[in-house]
C-alpha cells in the first residue's frame, strides 16, 4: 500500500462523494454514491480485507444502491419530484458550521494520529482478512452481535413490509 | 395454504435448533485447547437471556399475527403480555454476576434492574395499546412484535459493555420505533414523523459508528473497558482521538434521548406518531439511551476526559432551560408533552454529570418514576384522542374533565408528578435528583433546575386547568367518542396509583435504585482497575502494541 | 514525500474524516429524503473505511467484523427507511402503483 | 524473466484468451439458439448464409453496426452510454475467477487454467451478478420511456429477488467444500467421487431455474415482454448499443452455464471414467447447459409477472433454506459421510416429489380433462 494509488483513489472518492452532495439528480446521486462505494472497496482490498472488500461491492452496490434506484424510478413514475419541505436558510448555516467544526476536528485530529503505535501497519499473517479469519472472528467472539444483527433485519423486514402493505389481510 | 406455510417453518426452526445443538455439541467436544477462551453457546445464552427471550416471544406473537385465523388475533396482547412476563423472569433467573468469558453484555444489578423497568413500561405500553391498535385497525402481530423487538433492542442497550453491542441494541430499538412512528393507518402526519424520525435517527446513528471507529483506531477495540484503559494510559495523541471518538458516541446518544441542540425531531415525531407509541418511546428509549451514558460514564468517560463535564454542563442547561420554554408556547398536547420530554432529559442529564452513586441513583429513580408518570400521561391523550387522533389540541381539550371527571382525575396526577408537586413521584424524583447535584457542587445548574420547574409548573397546570375550568366544547359531533376502553382505564387507574405511590412510599424503589448504581459503578470500575487503586492488576496488554496481532488479540476479555 | 512510501495512518483518520464530513454536511443542506439519506450511507461507509484501516494498521481481525455488522444494520435501515419513503409518496399520489402488478400478460 | 513477471504475463494472456473466446462464442450461440428453437419449433432456421446458416451472426452483426445509431431526444445521456457497457462488463468479469482445466505447465512453470484463483471466487462472483442490474435498469430509466422504465423495474425487482434462492443454492455448496474457491469445490467433486448434482439436487434445481430469472430469459423474460413492454428496457437502442445488450446476455448465458458445470457437474473431469481431455469435457458440459436452457426457452410459455415474483419468494426461498439448513446439520453431524447420505435424501426426495407430482397431474387429468389436453404429436 503506497502513497501514489492511495491519492489517486482518494482522489475518486472524495470527488465523487462532493458530487452526490452537489448532483440535483438523484439518479446521478446514486451512481456517483456507488462508484464512491467501488473506491471504497478497492481501499479494502489494499487493506487487506478482500472478504469484507466483495461483500461491500455485493451489499453496498449491488443489493442497497439499486434499492434506491428503483425507489427513485418508482417515484419517477408516479411524477413525483422528492423533497418534503423547503430547507431553511439558517439550516445550511448550521450546516456549514457542523462541517467546518468537523473538518477542523479531523485536521487536528489525523497528525495526532500519527503518534499512534499503529502508525504503521502491523505485520499480520497472509491469511489476514480471509473468509476463514472473518468467519472464526465471527462466529466466536462475535456471535452475539451476530444474532443481533439477524433481529435487526427480521424486525426491518416485517417493518418493510408493515409499512408497504396497502390494506391488511 | 396458511397451515402448509405453519408446519414448514416449524420443521425449518426444528432443523435450525437441531444444527445449532449438533454445532455446540461439537464446539464443546472437538477444540480443548480453545475452549477456555471461546465462549459456548451457553455463555452466550446466558447474558443475553433477557433479551433472547423477548425476541423469541416477539417472533412467537408475530407467527401467531400471521398464521391463526382472525379470531384468534384478539389473544395477541395478552400473548405478548406473556412474554414480556416470561422475560422478567429470565431477567431475574440469569445469573447477576456473569463470570464467563463474554464482556460484551455486563449482568449486574444494573442491567436487571433497568430491564425490568423497560419491561414494565413495555407491559404497560401494550395495555394503552390494545383500544388503540383495534381502533386504528393496524396490523396486530407486526405491531406487538415490533414493540417488543424495540424493548429487547432497549435491553441490550442497558446491558452493552461494547460500543458494537451499543450499537446493535440501538438499532434494535430504533428500527422497529420508526415503523412502528408510521404504523398509524391513512395518517400521512404519522408517515412524515416516521420518516423524520428515520432519518435523524439513522444521522446519529452513523455519528456512533465513526465513534466507535475512532475509538476502535486508538485503542484496539470497543469495548468500554478498552475504552477506559485507553484513558489512563494513552498518550496525548490517541487521547485525541479516543475523545474524538466519545464524544461521537455521545452526540448520536443525545439525538436518541433528546438533548438540546440534538432535539428537533422530537416534538414533531410525538406528535405524528400513534399516542400509545409515543408514550412507549418516551419512556424505553430516554431510558435504553441514558442507561449507556451512565455506563460510558462510570467506565472512565467522567473524569478523565478534558472538557466532559463542561460539555454535559452545557447540554444539561440548554435541554432544561430551552425545553420547558418551548413548552410554554405549545398548543397541541402531545407537542406539549414532548417538549416536556425534553426538559426532562435536562433533569436526566444532571444524574449523568454527576457521575456518582448518589447521581445515578436519583437518575434510576428519576427515570423509573417519570416512566409511570409519562405513560399515564400519554395514556390518557390516547384515551381522548378519539378516532384518527384528531382531538389533541388544548381547545379540544376545554372541559374534558368534567364529561369524564376519573380521566381528569388521572391526568390531574400525571401533570402534578410532571410538574414535580408533592406528595407525587415527581417531585421525590427532582428532589433527589437535584441534592445530588449539590453534593457534587452543581450550584449553577441547580439553580437552573429549580427554575425551570418552577416555569413548568405554569404549563402542566394550565392544561389541568383547561380540562377542569372552562366550558365543554358545544359540537357533540365532534366530542370524544369513547368505546369501552376498560383496559386503558384500568391501566391508567394503576399507573396513578403508581405514581402516588411511588412518592409516598419511595424507600424499596430507592433502595433497587441504589443497588443499580452501585453495580453501575463497581462495572465500570472493574473495567478500569489502575484507576481507583483498588485492583491490583496493571493492564497486562496495552491496546497499542499488542504483541502478537491475528485473530487471538481480538478476544475482547483475557484479563 | 517519495511517491512509494508508505501510507501512514492519519492520512487513513482524514480521508475518512472528510468522506463523513462530506456526508454530515450533504444530509444538512439538501432537502430531497432519498438524498438525504444515501448521504447516510456515505457517513456509514466512511466509519467502515477507518474500521477495516484501523483493523489493518493493529492487525485486529474484528475491525472486519464490525464492518460486516455495520453493513448488515445499514441494509435494514434500506429496508425500512425506503419503505416509509414508498408510503409517503404513495398517500400523497394520485397514481396506483400497483397498477404495474395488475397488468398481467 | 522473472516470476512475478510470468504471473503477469500468464495472467494477461489467460485473460486476453478468455475475452476473445466468449466473444466469438456469441455469435455461435446466436445460431445454435435460432437453430435450436427452429428445430424443436419443426422450422428449418437460419440456412442461406453459409454452410448451415453458419454465418447468418455475422450478417446480422455487421447489420446492427452499419445501421445508424439512433440516441431518441430527451434521454439521460451519461446513463444512457453507460447502460450497455454496464451490462456486459459484470458477465465478463465473472468468468475470472471460472477454472476450466488442471494446471498445466508452461516453459518449466505451472499455470492454472484460470484467470484468478481467489479464495473468495464463488463471493466475487455473487457480488458480479447483483451488478447486472445496473445495465438493465439504467437503461431503462435513461431511455425516458414509460414501456422502457417499466421493463427496469420489472427485471431489477426480478433480478434482486431470485439473487437469494441462488445465493441460498451455492452457500449449500460452499458448505460442501468448507470453501468459497471455485478450484476447491471441483476437486472436492474429484476427491469425493460425487457430481454435487447428486448430494445437492435440490441446490441444483434451484440454481437452474433462479438462474433462468436472473438471466431475464423465457419463460421469466419479463422486462423484454415483447407483447406487453414493446421490448422492455432496450426499446430505445439501436445498431451497435443494442448489440452490446444481446452479447451482454450470450455472455452470461455462459458464465452460468459455466458457474454450474464447475458447481454441480464436476468441473473438467470426464464422467463415468471416460478419458480425461483437457478442456473438451469442460466445453462438453457448458454446451449441454446451453441447449438445456434453450430447450426450455422453446418449450414454456412467459409466467405472468406476480405468479412469477411468488414464486421465487414463496417456493424457492423457503426450499432453499430447507435444504441450508439440511446441508448444514449433515455436514456438521456426520461430515465424513456427509456426500452419501445428502444424495440419498435428495435423490429419495427428487423421486417422492416427481411421484406426487405425477399422481397429482394425473388426478387433474382425470377430473377436468379439457383443461388438460394431451398435445397432439408435433403440435
């Protein structure tokens, strides 16, 4: 991992971050959100997290973003331009300071972090960040978030559905 | 067709249960040298027994929502009553002082206790429910099941000892309260107070991921106890980004209890959602979300952090101060009561800064009686409301008490424990509250405390005042049209009953409220040993340079 | 710098510091919901970037994990969050949806 | 020369050879479709170009090139451009990570005959198919087309849904070969002396007909309804554009034809003992898959679109799970004869199944027998 490629992905990312904020098309937005998301997970892969790389490409760009396109191509249908309400002047005030404030934190924050023990990487065995790894790290230390988490979308899933459906039975 | 769909998901949960055995069975036989450090199924199943058992009654009434013909639907809530009964019980019977190799749920007295006032501001959620839901004609399996789901998701909060556990309880409890925030049929009001609460809620919930990342990047993990040594023994650099990374933690907290600046989605979303859920998220979610501040804070956050107390000072006194001023100005009930709301996470907050047994003890307190007084209030705007909520605002209010003197009556107390006049819970609960304040030499910020509920007192009576005092509303037409809501009357009977109680008679909640802050602390304590020069045993790895890096170093708990 | 040294940690801290800001920032000012919330997502992803970084440069496989987590609660939020949107529009339109299942072919 | 240079080199090569056979696979595939059906429909299909009709393809590419290219007014233009080359780039990508013989040695060295050997193939090709969408569905937003957008909506919310049965089907088989390479499971099938087909009859019939869905072909070819949707999410493309889509749709006839030769029908290996030929066995089998799909292309009608979307989640999500979570017990409880037990409860399974079926079919025949005409020979 050097310097060159991580620039110029960042670069990528951060480019097409600004232009899901600054896009007016929301369908533009979504495509730029997931070429940020396949920037993202080629920064996994350099990372050393191919597994958790792919799932990224699979959940994040294939399941997650073209929910969004097809909810706004279903509004698109029905004519329907989104936005609720109109946004405040004072609003994008605030806004412009939360992100100032946390921009300056982050600027004061990254050198701090380079006096960290981690500052570079740790030398970690060849198998690091393979599915083998992910699944013992997952299944072992982490069952309990893992049940959670299988609540968490059964929950969503009968809420997805709550909420969608036209009449009751 | 139904039938055929029942059996085939009891034969698959039949297979699932079968293979997670087998999988124990052979995790136990086949890897002695891991099986120290690896926690069995049994662990696991142990410290999350509250929580594990509310799921699997909430999935049992969701089945039964699905699969039993109509008539059987009327069962649900008593059903779900049940479980939530059956959970007290496994809340109860789990073993208190867990020493296995989990440290991602911490079972202590603290986490009983607080679950058992979820638990029963849950059961009696589901009570006010019951006219409500069968009003409304929503969906009865979802909407039991979800509100339980949320109830577990609020379990797992009190109990998290690990800012991941923390944040897979708050999604837990925050994804089911946004259906549940829109469940209310045909309402587009409800709709939009969904989706406001969705996406501020999702806002603050990715401000507690890049926390807990933050945290995760300067200590090697996120656990509290990680969090805490982190503290101690980091220098300014990783500090840096540790506080970074709390006070993430804490702003997505603020958004989940309503503190001022973090507040905005608050009134408008208790305002849209159905009443029973607004009552139900007024008081489980304030509680999930102040029972993680108290852990983070007695687990090192207080005192060792530059600027902590100086920030929750601020936050404490713009809530209380900017809350019950807003209140002031309110028509609409509900609006009013949800600004309220946010006063009273001000008090809250007060227990949070203190950040001693004495403070948490109040706060338990606090919570526990604003809970039942909350509940009740809400109970009753639910029991008005009449069909589609329509009848909320004050002028719909004038002289309700006099065509139903008892529920008059009732909110009397409500709004007189709320405003904190003896002999009412209320006021114990302040009082408590604000001496140990003092003891910790909060003079400010007592000062304030008091004056504010001196300004909350004017609005609470008002609406008393306007219920009992003024003239009935002429048009009968559009006058509240009671069904045989018996249930919630009963329910709301019992929760005056409570509240008067609770401030008579205070000394056995009190004594609960302290065994829960004791526990609290000695947690947080055990967490960070070098600290109270107590424990012995220096932090045999600090997080930075761990030796050997691999999966190994990630079991969170070898102490 | 040479253009093959390494990369240290902080450049990781602020690359994903601003890819939250960007969406912190984004989520205030634009007003359409959908957008709104893919800033989410984007605020989410940057807190996975620094996990899996963090997770590399201290050689802590849960790092991942949590990043697995975070995406499988990111995918329930979809769910639901999507499915309000859908409701709203769907009150406030004129238009059956369902029009599209009922045309059979 | 160097070996981190060889491996380069190898791997260009490979992939360069690759790309070049799927593509000239196309326009064959493009012939044997039309001749297939033509046959099973007793026509003649396509005889003047060439010998057999052979070089009918070429004509019609060299049609669709010259043809003018046609951009309708008021579409969304970087979409629009992006939509084709979005939906044949994922198919080729996929093929990466498919092995297609043993490693073979090459100037001294070993290469694998496989583009990338990852240990996490069977993930990354997952995750390649869910991008597929993106072609259709852009495509049909960009068109600013009513029959085109709905056509997307229909094949994204088809494509979503039957991506889980076919996730559920191959987790079943990486549990088999406790791996998510491809390599892996075909040697699991030589060690082992199983096809999977047999130990995951039910995985395999899943992926066949999921597979079918996902490839938006007949009978699950809802987003180009023709009758409907004029053409669905391509109505607004012409000449070369609209080439791509149909090579798009070649393509990932064969990685999928592939992807379940490698899962479930032992990869390259030679069946029933026969001599091993490298590559021939492998092609063997992808063609038998092809003409199947063909086969059944010609023989179903279009299922109507609810019917169809009720189908994969209330039969084939539920079946998949079952058979996860059969899979899962037996590969736990009794992993050394995990292959002969799944095969004698799918087999037994596929045999009581294909009974009830029957007596049933057989029972609705009886009691209503004009709704259920025998078709008359050559029909």
């Amino acid at each position: 991992m050097t310097l060159l490629p991580f620039i110029a992905l960042s670069v990528v990312a951060i480019a097409f971050a600004l232009l899901l904020v600054l896009n007016r098309n929301a369908v533009h937005g979504a495509l730029c959100l997931v070429v940020n998301f396949a920037a993202v997970a080629v920064f996994f892969l350099m990372l050393g997290a191919e597994f958790i790389a792919v799932v990224q490409v699979a959940v994040y760009a294939g399941a997650i973003m073209v929910l969004f396109l097809f909810v706004l191509m279903l509004l698109n249908i029905q004519g329907q331009e989104g936005g609720l309400e109109q946004k405040p002047r004072s609003q994008i005030l605030i806004a412009a300071v939360l992100g100032i404030l946390l921009l300056a934190e982050i600027g004061v924050l990254a050198p701090l972090a380079a006096g960290l023990g981690g500052a570079q990487a740790a030398a970690v065995p060849a198998d690091f960040g393979s599915p083998r790894l992910v699944g013992l790290t997952l299944f072992r230390d982490h069952l309990l978030a893992f049940e959670i988490a299988a609540f968490i979308l059964l929950a969503a899933m009968m809420g997805a559905v709550v909420l969608a459906k036209r009449r009751l039975a | 067709m139904r039938l055929k769909g029942l059996r085939m998901l009891f034969c698959s949960t039949l297979v699932g249960i079968a293979s997670a055995a087998g999988h124990a069975a052979q995790a136990g036989s086949s890897d002695p040298g891991g099986a120290a450090l690896v926690p069995s199924l049994m662990d696991l199943l142990l410290v999350s027994a509250p929580a594990a058992a509310l799921c699997a009654a909430a999935m049992v009434v969701m089945m039964i929502g699905a699969f039993w013909p109509a008539s059987g639907r009327r069962a649900l809530p008593w059903i779900a009553l049940a479980g939530i009964v059956a959970t007290g019980w496994a809340t109860l019977a789990a073993p208190r002082a867990y020493e296995g190799p989990v440290r991602l749920l911490a079972l202590d007295s603290f986490t009983v206790i607080f679950s058992l006032l979820v638990l029963a501001a849950t059961a009696i959620a589901v009570l006010l429910s019951v006219n409500y839901v069968n009003r409304e004609e929503m969906a009865r399996g979802e909407y039991y099941s979800l509100m339980m789901f949320s109830a577990a998701g609020a379990l797992l909060m009190a109990a998290a000892d690990d800012l991941i556990l923390l944040f897979m309880g708050l999604e837990l409890l925050s994804i089911p309260l946004y259906v549940l925030a829109g469940s209310a049929r045909g309402r587009e009001q409800s709709k939009e107070a969904a989706l406001k609460y969705f996406l501020l809620g999702a806002f603050a919930s990715s401000f507690l991921v890049f926390g807990a990342a933050l945290v995760f990047a300067s200590v090697g993990g996120t656990g509290y106890h990680q969090m805490a040594l982190g503290l101690l023994l980091l220098g300014r650099g990783a500090d840096a980004l540790l506080a970074a990374g709390i006070a993430m933690v804490l702003i997505a907290l603020a958004f989940k209890v309503a503190l001022v600046p973090f507040h905005w989605w608050t009134p408008d979303v208790y305002q849209g959602a159905p009443t029973p859920v607004t009552a139900f998220m007024s008081i489980v979610a304030k509680a999930a979300g102040f029972a993680a501040l108290v852990r983070i804070v007695s687990a090192g956050a207080h005192g060792d952090l530059p600027g902590w107390n100086a920030l929750l000072w601020a936050l404490a006194a713009a809530t209380m101060v900017w809350g019950n001023l807003l209140a002031l100005a309110q028509q609409n009930v509900k609006r009013l009561l949800a600004y309220s709301s946010i006063g009273h996470a001000g008090y809250l907050l007060l227990g949070v800064l203190t950040g001693t047994v004495n403070g948490f003890s109040a706060l338990v307190f606090y919570l526990a009686a604003y809970g039942v007084t909350t509940l009740g209030a809400f109970g009753v705007a639910a029991f008005l409301a009449g069909k589609g909520d329509r009848i909320e605002t004050l002028y719909d209010y004038r002289g309700a008490a006099r065509r139903h003197p008892f529920v008059g009556a009732l909110m009397a107390v409500f709004l007189f424990s709320l405003a904190g006049i003896p002999p009412f819970a209320g006021f114990f609960a302040k009082l408590y509250l604000f001496l140990a304040a003092l003891e910790q030499g909060y003079v400010g910020l007592t000062v304030i405390a008091v004056l504010t509920s001196v300004l909350a007192v004017y609005y609470y009576l008002r609406v008393s005042v306007v219920m009992w005092m003024e003239e009935p509303r002429e048009e009968p037409s559009e006058a509240p049209q009671f069904e045989p809501a018996r249930l919630s009357a009963a329910a709301l009977a019992a929760l005056a009953f409570a509240v008067t109680l609770l401030g008579i008679f205070s000394s056995p909640v009190l004594r609960w409220s302290d065994r829960a802050a004791i526990a609290a602390v000695e947690t947080g304590r055990g967490a960070a040993p070098g600290r109270t020069g107590i424990g012995e045993a220096q932090p045999s790895i600090p997080p930075v340079d761990i030796p050997e890096p691999g999966p190994v170093a990630s079991v969170p708990s070898q102490e | 710098m040479a253009w093959n040294a390494p990369v240290p940690f902080a450049s990781w801290v602020m690359l994903s510091g601003v890819l939250f800001s960007i969406g912190a920032v984004g989520f205030l000012i634009r007003k359409d919901p959908i957008i709104m919330f893919m800033c989410i997502e984007l605020m989410l992803n940057a807190g996975n970037l620094l996990f899996i970084a963090a997770a590399r440069y201290l050689g802590i496989m849960a790092g991942q994990v949590f990043v697995f987590f975070v995406m499988a609660v990111a995918a329930a939020e979809v769910a639901v969050g999507l499915a309000i949107i859908v409701a709203i529009f769907r009150t406030k339109s004129t238009i059956d949806v369902d029009e599209m299942s009922g045309m059979r072919g | 020369m160097s070996d981190t240079l060889f491996t380069w080199i190898a791997s260009l090569v490979k992939a360069v050879l690759v790309f070049a056979v799927l593509m000239s696979l196309v326009p064959l595939l493009i012939w044997l479709e039309r001749k297939v059906v033509a046959w099973m429909q007793q026509r003649i299909g396509p005889n003047r170009c060439g010998p057999f009709g052979l070089l009918q393809p070429m004509a019609d590419a060299v049609k669709l090139i010259i043809k003018e290219n046609i951009i309708p007014a008021g579409v969304d233009r970087v979409t629009y451009y992006l939509a084709p080359i979005l939906s044949i780039v994922p198919a080729l990508a996929a093929f990466a990570v498919v092995p297609f013989g043993e490693p073979v040695t090459i100037f001294g060295r070993t290469v694998a005959l496989q583009v990338a050997d990852v240990n996490i193939g069977i993930l990354y090709i997952l995750a390649l198919s869910s991008l597929a969408v993106y072609g259709v569905t852009l495509a049909g937003w960009s068109s600013n087309n009513k029959y085109s957008l709905l056509g997307a909506l229909r094949s994204s919310a088809q494509m979503i849904s039957y991506e889980i049965p076919i996730g559920l089907a191959v987790v079943s088989v990486v549990l088999m070969a406790g791996s998510l390479s491809l390599k892996a499971v075909v040697d699991l099938q030589r060690d082992s002396g199983y096809w999977l087909v047999f130990p995951q009859l039910i995985s395999f019939i899943i992926f066949l007909i999921a597979s079918n869905a996902e490839l938006n072909r007949p009978p699950f070819d809802m987003a180009e309804a023709e009758s409907e949707l004029v053409a669905g999410f391509h109505t607004e493309y012409s000449g070369f554009r609209f080439a791509m889509f149909f090579m798009g749709e070649y393509v990932n006839l064969v990685t999928v034809s592939a992807l379940a030769t490698v899962m479930f029908l032992g990869g390259w290996h030679a069946p029933f003992g026969l001599p091993e030929i490298p590559i021939v066995w492998f092609l063997v089998k992808i063609f038998a898959f092809i003409i199947f799909y063909m086969w059944i292309r010609a023989t179903l009608p279009r299922i109507r679109y609810d019917l169809l979307m009720a189908f994969g989640w209330k039969v084939l999500i539920p079946v998949g799970f079952l058979n996860l979570a059969m899979t899962a017990v037996v590969v736990t409880l009794a992993a050394d004869r995990a292959m002969p037990l799944l095969t004698a409860v799918n087999v037994t399974l596929a045999v009581v199944v294909g009974a009830i079926i029957k007596i049933a079919g057989r029972r609705v025949e009886r009691r209503a027998p004009r709704l259920a005409p025998v078709p008359e020979a050559g029909g």
